[in-house]
C-alpha cells in the first residue's frame, strides 16, 4: 500500500504546494523491427501510444526512451522528431522505452484548478443546502481524498485504493499546516508553501500512514 501524493489548493483554486511521494514503475522497453506495431501519435507536446497495447505497452503511455536516449516531449536527445525516427526503416532495430507521462509544474497547477471547479460543482449539485463537496473519488487503481477546511484550504491525497487511515492522515496534513507553515513569520496566506519544516513533518506524517500507525499525542 502506498500514498503517492499530497496537493494542497488556496480557496482561489492555486496550488500552493505538491508533493509527490510515491510513484510507481510502470515503464516498458521493448526492442522493434520495422514496421513498428504499434500506432503513434503526437499528443500534448509528447508522442503516445494511440492503438496496439500489448506486452505492458498501454494506449496513452509516452515514448521515454529511444536507444536508451532520453526523449523530450516529440523530440529525441539529439533534436530529431520521434515520429519521423521511426518512420525510418534504417533506424531498426530501435528499443524504445514507454511509460506514463510525468506531469509538468504546469500540468499540476492546471489539474489543481480543475478540481477545485470539479469541487465547487459537486457542492452545487448537492441536494441539500451545506454540502462539503467532494470527498473521495475512486479509480481502480487510486483514491482521491480531499478535505477542505472552513477557510477553504483544501488539502488533497492520492492512495492506493487498499491504504487505510487517510482520514486521519488528512486532519494530520491540516495539523502540521497549522504549525508549520500558519504560525511561520515568513509565510503569507495563500501563497506557496516553501518551508522546511513543514516538508519534514509532512512526510513523516505519510510514512507514519503508509505504516498504518495511529496519530497520537505529540505524533
């Protein structure tokens, strides 16, 4: 069981602070002859898998790697389209690694400000008057757990759909909140959080969870 991150949103829908804790492994390298079988397409500034899973290899994961080369967004290390490298019969044999696509600093901001929209909607649709929003969201594969707090901080954690105490785990975030980042003279409300402190404590409060232990007195 695994935390894999922490996001925390101002009450205008910024991210203030994002921490990534645990991210699996899901990448596939595989060596190809030509043609490649497999369909690719250029998608958000990435090159991505359209069509033909297979062996680990899903729609939407990213081309990585080529030749054990990193590759930046539609480029290879040396400058050359991904999507016209391999177009090129003399270019096989070519491994190519894929895998989920890291976020950017700019993708993060942008998915903080959907949620917090997704947020705002969710009270609103509510039947009755006072509704907290959204709580929980449910993959197969994740839980998103949010609270938000009477000030309109909201404090968001991605799961493991198995961890247990992320209720508590919550409460903990906003505590060391309060403590570390509220109470430092150099921090302004609803700016980003840059602290130290509130860093140390944030990810022993995880590693506490992760280990299912109780959050008691002084913890």
């Amino acid at each position: 069981m695994a935390i894999f991150s922490v996001y925390v949103v101002n009450k205008a829908g910024g991210l203030i602070y994002q921490l990534d804790h645990y991210a699996p492994r899901a990448d596939t390298e595989k060596t190809f002859s030509f043609p490649l079988d497999l369909v690719l397409r250029p998608h958000d500034e990435r090159v991505v898998v359209a069509f033909g899973q297979r062996d680990g290899i899903r729609v939407g994961h990213a081309v990585l790697a080529i030749n054990g080369a990193e590759v930046n967004g539609r480029f290879t290390a040396d400058g050359k389209d991904v999507l016209e490298f391999l177009s090129n019969p003399a270019n096989y044999p070519v491994s190519i690694r894929f895998g989920r696509h890291r976020l950017s600093s700019n993708e993060k901001l942008m998915l903080a400000s959907m949620f917090h929209s997704l947020f705002a909607i969710g009270s609103q649709l509510s039947p009755e008057v006072g509704s907290s929003g959204i709580e929980m969201l449910e993959t197969d594969t994740f839980k998103l757990h949010c609270f938000q707090t009477l000030t309109g901080i909201k404090f968001v954690v991605l799961a493991d759909p198995r961890q247990a105490g992320i209720d508590a785990l919550l409460r903990k975030i906003y505590e060391i909140y309060s403590d570390f980042a509220l109470k430092n003279p150099f921090y302004s409300l609803e700016m980003p959080i840059r602290c130290e402190l509130f860093d140390q404590n944030l990810k022993l409060a995880l590693e506490v969870a992760e280990k299912a232990g109780p959050f008691g007195p002084g913890s």
